[in-house]
C-alpha cells in the first residue's frame, strides 16, 4: 500500500520519499527495485526508497551534529553505537522517527527548497508504529534540557501537525486486523496526538456472488447436465463450486468488517480490491489504480 | 487459583474422551512451545489453537502467554479480556464449541510492568537498590513505552513461568514483531546493555570492571552527552546506570540459564507462517537462524493455505473454457435449457481461476519448505463458511 501511494504521489508530480522501516527490502521490491539501502535510491520518476537502518542513522546523526567521523562496524566504538541504535529501547524509536524528520527537513543546497514534497513512511506493525510515533513525546518527558530536547521538540511538532503529518491506517478484511486497526487508532488519538486521515482495506472482495451465478452453478452440477457439461468444458464443472463458495465468503466478510471500520472509524475507509493474477511491481501499479479511482 | 472469564472457579471433573490431535500430541511432551513469525500471519489464534490442541492430547495444564497488547488472544478464545493473571477456559465452553480438552487450558497476557519491575527486584543485591531503579523516570520510560522492551520482558516471564513449574506445558505467543530474532537474542542483548562499558562511563564512578569510568578516555564522551541531554538528565541516566550495573551477574546467570531452557529437548520452536512472499521468506530465514542458534525447530505449520480444489485439473479446464469460449454462453442456454447470458459464465471461471493462480504460487512456495528436511509441516486450509471466533479456534486446533 506504501509502495502504491508512493507511485500516485510521483503520477501527480510530486518527488517522493518512500521509506521502508524494516529495512526488509520488501517496499523497493514492490517498485520493481532491488534493496536500497540507507542513501535514498531512485527507483521510478520523482521516487526513490531509503531503508532505515537504526545503527546508520546514529552514525549519521553524530557526524551531522558533532562531526563524529563514520566508522566501519568493526571498531569497538561503532560496536558500541550499533548496539546504543538497535539494542536499547528509546534510542531506537526515537533514531526511527528522528531519520524521517530530517528527511523532511532536507533542503535542496543551491535553491534551498525541500528534496522531498511528499515522504511515505512503510511502518512496521501497528504496535511498532505507536511506540515511534509516541517516542518524541515520551522523550520530552524525559530529557529537560541539551540539544536533544529542542530536536525532539521540532519531531514531536511535526507529528502532531495536521498539515504536514497523517497516518494512514492499513486492515485486511479478518477479524483481528480490523480489531488492531480500531483499537491502534484509538491509541494513536491518545498517545501520540498524530491524525489519522485515512483507513484502506485491503484485498477487498467487492464482486458479489449473485442469484444468477448461484443458479448458473447449480445448473452446471445438475446430474442431469453434468456429464454433458464436463465434456463441453473439458473438465468437470464440480471443483468450480469452491470458488463460488469462497468468492460468496470473502465478500460477505469484505461487507462485514467494511461495516465495522465505517461505524467505528471517524475517517473514511477506502476498499482496494485483491489483485491475484499479478506480482511485484505490475501488481503495485493496479494496486495504485485502483486506490485512485477509489479516491477519486 | 485463577478463576475463568466470568470469575468463577472452574469445575474440576475431568473428560474422558481424547481428541486426535496429530502435533499438539507431538508437542505436549514439551515444558515450552514458542510460536514465531511475521505479524499477520494468524501467530496469536495458532497459539491458541496448539494450547488447545495439547489440552485436548494429553492430561495437561497448559498456559497460553500472550505478549501482544492489542488483545488478539482474548478475542480468538472469545472471552472478555486476559490478563497479567492466568484466565481458565471453561472445559463446558470448549465443549460446545467442538472440543473436549482432558487437561487444563489458560491464557494470559504478559503486564510488561510488572515482568520489568520483577525482574528488577529479583536482581537487585538489596530492596533500596531496587527502589531507586524502580522510581527513576528513565527506567519508568524505558519498561513502558518503547519497542524493544516487549522482547526483554517476554522472556524473563517466560523463564519465571517455567521455573516456578505451575505449567506443564507454555505456549508462547511471541511479540507482533517483524524480526522476531530480537526474542532470541533478547538475553544476550539485555547482558551486553548492563554489562556495556558505555554504561560503565556513563555511570562515572566505580564500576564492575574495576576503574574509575570519569577518566580522560570517558570525559570527551559525557561532554559530547552533556550537550546532548542536559546535565539533570545526564545524573539520572549515571544514576540509573550505577544502579543497574549491581544487577549485571544476576542478569548474566538469568540470560545463561533463558538459553539453556530455550536449547533445551523440552522445549520448542513452532514458526508460523502464512505462503506469501514477505511472511513465508522470513520463516524460512527464521528456521535457518534457529539452526544456527541450536535451538529446535518442531514444526511449521502453514496457515490459510488454499484447499486442493483449485488445483484440480478438470476444474481449470471447466473454468478456462467459462472464461475464454465466446460460444459457451450460447451451448449452455441450448444444454441447460435456460437463457444463460456469458457474464455468470465468466465470472463462475474467473473466479476459480484467480484462485487457481494463487493456489500455484503457493504450491511454488510449499515445495520450497523440503528443505527443513524432517521438520512436521502442518496446512491450515483457508475456510470458506462462517463460525465464531471460538469455532474457528476449534477447528484450527483439529486441522493442527
């Protein structure tokens, strides 16, 4: 879904920053790019993707601030920083957030303008996602004075700006993820004051099975007609009463927690249908059609 | 005693029959089952689904710890809510639910406070000690707000679960985390945190490597933190850090003796997974990084995996002729009987076909799994009617 409004984002002009949390190479591969690594790399017109890497970015906030020169990850110091990055909760969360809110401060050297217009951020699981967003706020309650409080102040502000932040929430049509969905904005409100403007469910059943199509598959089964149907066909017509079965299934199930979304989310819910007859990037595209004409 | 999701004490008959149950027999000669794998892939209910599975094997007490707070588990055993104190499942709910269990099935959701605070108190030389970790707002911050604290406390209450030997067997849910590494590596990583030399300077005095840490190689460093975090801060984290640093050899004996149990024949790995791309090549990534740390792999089990049915090769021609032939509308009006306009034609074959187009991707990706050699693969079919939450357990844990 990142993937797929990162590439509406640059149809519409706009040069966009796509970041992958996990660093899993997942959000380039679904641009049709190989992992990208810590530096933004440019994986379509106006879009590139940038894996975030917690011991990368201590690095580089150290060398920004403090001129700290890089090192490689073998001395004991870089040991030290790799495990300040990635072990000790606090640090990370806050290397995570602290990442994104310099890339969206980055100006471009000769015009002074932002690099990006648009950053997408691909989180982790919901809970991740909370404890980032909530990290700048936890933060200043712990740290009252240095360079670090007015940096996280900055953070924290950018985060609770409608204007310039939103979160976009992200539910499968299954019991538990909807639920996760509900209850994460909830404590989103709470938390960390970032706004939720919008909620896609994805992989959507939203092709009904109808009367005639349940008439039409009985009939196709009939013992009457079925030898003579399997013959016309090339196949028995049997095994296609799965699929009707389950089609029936996931939209009744699309219908349902499109209810609960709606009745409990105050934003609207966006459905994006399950694309299966393709993969990768081809994939991310009618991903991004069909979102747009759903947005439209 | 723990009391079930209404508050009362249970009964305590016991039921004669015994489900077949093919791995939750496997497992339930097992002190510890750790469910593993990407989130989404139905972790928690599998988790649920094997406590009951070994409940129904064998005559057992078995406890189901949560680690997730978004309260999946509660809402998969349909109950009201788990908490930091085990909730029995009732054996007459079960029952109509599908399931006779012989043994005892609870389930619990790890309070990350409280396995922090137990576990400082458990280590600290003296009570004073522990007060004045307990009461510093960086360790406050530290045990409730951030991401990586889930996987310390997970593990220690789970060592202090087995240990106090209540259970026969814990099925552990493990935290909704991506890298579910961070879990095993956890021990190791909270050892490295207190027995770090960059605590040692932090702390600025004596410390357990016998130096005084303010000495010229420490100074440009706290200057450098100074400017960062405010000398007020800067005192708690040395306080915090001085204090911490008593705990180091209990901490280290603890992570010695977590990986030990997690190494140990009574225990094992369960990773679940899900046959797309992203969750399926984590597993396999996973299963390799569980051989390289010893610890065993009993099984995997793959859920919402489509049913043989899309693959049948009749089906596909039936479907592809629907989908392709102009003139079928046309011959099943003359067959049939009855106007049969080529829209329910194709949509019948379109919709088998998309199926059969993902149940291929998926047998690509089974077949991948040969490599895990003698390792159980259990397949739970993606179902196609409608239960409740505690039916659809049910017949999880049958298909497990």
């Amino acid at each position: 879904m990142t993937a797929a409004l990162a590439l509406l984002g640059a149809r519409s002009g706009k040069r966009v920053l796509a970041i992958d949390v996990d660093a899993k190479g997942d959000l380039a591969a679904a641009l049709g790019s190989p992992p990208a690594g810590f530096a933004p790399r440019v994986v379509q017109h106006d879009l590139s993707v940038l894996e975030l890497r917690t011991d990368e970015s201590f690095q580089e906030y150290l060398n920004i601030y403090f001129k700290v020169p890089r090192l490689t990850r073998l001395t004991p110091l870089a040991r030290v920083f790799d495990f300040i990055a990635t072990g000790v909760p606090g640090p990370r969360d806050m290397l995570v957030v602290g990442k994104i809110a310099y890339e969206e401060r980055r100006k471009e050297p000769a015009s002074r303008s932002p690099v990006w217009d648009l950053i997408l951020v691909d989180c982790a699981a919901g809970g991740q996602a909370e404890s980032h967003l909530a990290a700048p706020k936890a933060m200043l309650t712990l740290v009252r004075g240095g360079l670090i409080r007015a940096q996280v102040e900055w953070i924290d502000a950018l985060i609770r700006d409608p204007v310039r932040t939103t979160v976009v929430l992200c539910a499968l049509p299954e019991e538990m993820p909807v639920i996760e969905a509900i209850e994460l904005h909830e404590r989103l409100r709470a938390g960390s004051g970032v706004t939720v403007d919008m909620c896609v469910l994805n992989r959507a059943v939203d092709e009904p099975v109808t009367a005639a199509h349940r008439r039409l598959m009985s009939a196709l089964v009939d013992p009457e007609h079925v030898d003579a149907v399997a013959q016309r066909l090339g196949g028995s017509p049997a095994p296609l009463e799965a699929g009707i079965d389950l089609q029936a299934h996931l939209f009744d199930t699309t219908a349902r927690y499109m209810r609960q979304l709606r009745s409990r989310l105050p934003m609207p819910v966006v459905p994006v249908p399950f694309i299966v007859d393709r993969t990768g990037l081809t994939t991310t595209r009618a991903v991004a059609d069909a979102l747009s004409s759903r947005l439209a | 005693m723990s009391a079930d999701a209404g508050g009362h004490v249970p009964e305590r008959r016991r039921s004669v029959r015994k489900d077949p149950a093919g791995l939750g027999r496997r497992l339930a000669s097992l002190d510890v089952v750790i469910c593993c794998g990407s989130g989404g892939v139905g972790k928690t209910t599998v988790s649920a689904a094997l406590g009951m599975a070994i409940a129904a094997a064998d005559d057992k007490r078995v406890l189901v710890l949560t680690i997730d707070p978004a309260r999946r588990l509660a809402t998969a055993l349909g109950i009201k809510g788990i908490g930091a104190e085990p909730v029995r499942i009732p054996k007459a709910r079960l029952r109509r639910a599908g399931i006779t269990i012989t043994g005892d099935l609870e389930a619990a959701m790890l309070d990350m406070k409280q396995a922090w605070d137990r576990m400082i108190e458990r280590y600290s030389p003296d009570r004073a000690t522990a007060r004045r970790i307990l009461r510093n707002p960086l360790y406050q911050r530290i045990t409730d707000s951030f991401v990586g604290s889930h996987e310390y406390a997970a593990i220690e209450a789970l060592y202090e679960l087995h240990d106090a030997g209540e259970y026969d067997c814990i099925v552990v849910d493990t935290p909704p985390s991506r890298n579910a590494l961070d879990f095993l590596e956890a021990p190791t990583r909270l050892t490295d945190y207190v027995g770090s030399r960059l605590l040692s300077l932090l702390s600025g005095g004596p410390s357990r490597f016998g130096f005084r840490a303010m000495n010229f190689a420490a100074a440009p460093f706290l200057r450098l933190a100074d400017r960062l975090l405010g000398a007020e801060v800067l005192a708690e984290v040395s306080d915090f850090v001085q204090q911490l640093q008593l705990l180091y050899d209990g901490i280290q004996g603890r992570a010695r003796s977590v990986y030990r149990l997690l190494r140990s024949p009574k225990t094992g790995f369960v990773v679940v997974t899900t046959l797309e791309q992203g969750p399926f090549s984590e597993a396999e990534f996973f299963c390799t990084k569980l051989r390289e740390f010893k610890m065993p792999l009993r099984a995997m089990v793959v859920n919402r995996v489509l049913p043989d049915v899309f693959n049948d090769g009749g089906g596909v021609a039936a479907a592809t002729t629907l989908v392709e032939d102009p003139k079928v509308a046309a011959w099943l009006t003359g067959e049939l009987h009855a106007r049969v306009s080529a829209e329910p034609a194709r949509f019948i074959g379109a919709t088998f076909l998309n199926r059969h187009t993902l149940a291929l991707r998926e047998a690509r990706q089974l077949s991948k799994l040969s490599r895990f050699g003698e390792v159980p693969i259990v397949r739970i079919p993606l179902f196609s009617d409608e239960v409740s939450e505690l039916e659809g357990l049910v017949r999880i844990a049958r298909a497990l």
